[in-house]
C-alpha cells in the first residue's frame, strides 16, 4: 500500500484497500501510506476516506469477490473483463504482458478481477497470486488451442497452489 501510495498508483491502492490493507498501517520508518501520497490526490482522496470511516467509529459491511481468470492465450479472458466491467464487446484483440487488474461494482458488490496472460512463460509467477478465498475461472476457446493438456495444467496449478 505504501508503495502504491508514494508512486502515484490510485487503482493499486483502490484494490488494495479493497482487499482489506489498513490505510493507517505504519512502515519501518514510522510512516503510513497517506504520508507517502501527498503528491497524488486520487490516492489520498482514497486513504482519508477509509481513515474517516474508521474515526467515525463505523464499520461497513463490504462485499468482496477476488476472481482470478485463467486459460491460454486468446481464450477470451481479457474480453470478458470487458463485457462485465463496460457492458462492451471489442473485437480487437490484445495480448495481456503478465497480468491485469481492475476492481469494478455490480450491483453492491465489489469485484477484483486478475486476468492472467495465457502464455506458458507465466505460469510461475500466476500461481504466487492464487489463494484458496478466490473465485477462479478457467477460459478455454478450443478454436484457438485444442491441446487439452494446457487446460488440465490450469487446473492442476489451481489445485497445488490455492
């Protein structure tokens, strides 16, 4: 959270706030991440409004699903975050480099979406963000990779890791 908060990076600190990190947390140096954003006020505007909350007193029911998407390359992962975020269909086609993440509402719930590149040369590092908590979906478009090989490989990583 803190380094989030001094790199000027609102989304990253939107998500990890979400996930339960604690604005008022003080690092080895004695500071909290508000300290480190002073620059960026998306990211501050974020911290004070959790800090106000827990002040009040109040507590607030949040409903939170991780979703992490997996599958090979072109399965359509990348395309239904899309849909689901944006109510939009976009043809065009972009390799995902690693990982992409966004957090969004539908209806009163608030969703963390990990969408995970496809490719092989990934799978090591994916499987550091799994966890038992998430909700997983595995894509599989058999127009694009008929190997059902790789499918069982998501699946075995998902069982070993999370």
């Amino acid at each position: 959270l803190h380094l989030a908060a001094y790199g000027g990076h609102p989304e990253v600190v939107r998500l990890l706030l979400a996930g339960g990190s604690q604005a008022e947390a003080i690092d080895k140096k004695g500071q909290t991440a508000l300290d480190l954003a002073d620059t960026n006020m998306e990211a501050r505007s974020l911290l004070l409004s959790q800090i106000e909350t827990l002040k009040q007193g109040g507590s607030r029911t949040i409903k939170r699903c991780q979703v992490l998407i997996v599958g090979h390359g072109a399965a359509g992962k990348t395309t239904l975050v899309h849909r689901l975020e944006r109510d939009i269909y976009d043809p065009t086609f972009t390799m995902t480099d690693g990982i992409v993440m966004s957090s969004f509402l539908i209806e009163d719930v608030e969703f963390s979406f990990f969408d995970f590149a496809g490719q092989e040369e990934y799978d090591h590092t994916h499987s550091l963000f799994f966890r038992s908590e998430a909700l997983f979906l595995v894509l599989h478009n058999p127009r694009v990779d008929s190997n059902l090989h790789r499918l069982e490989d998501f699946f075995t990583m998902i069982e070993d890791k999370a």
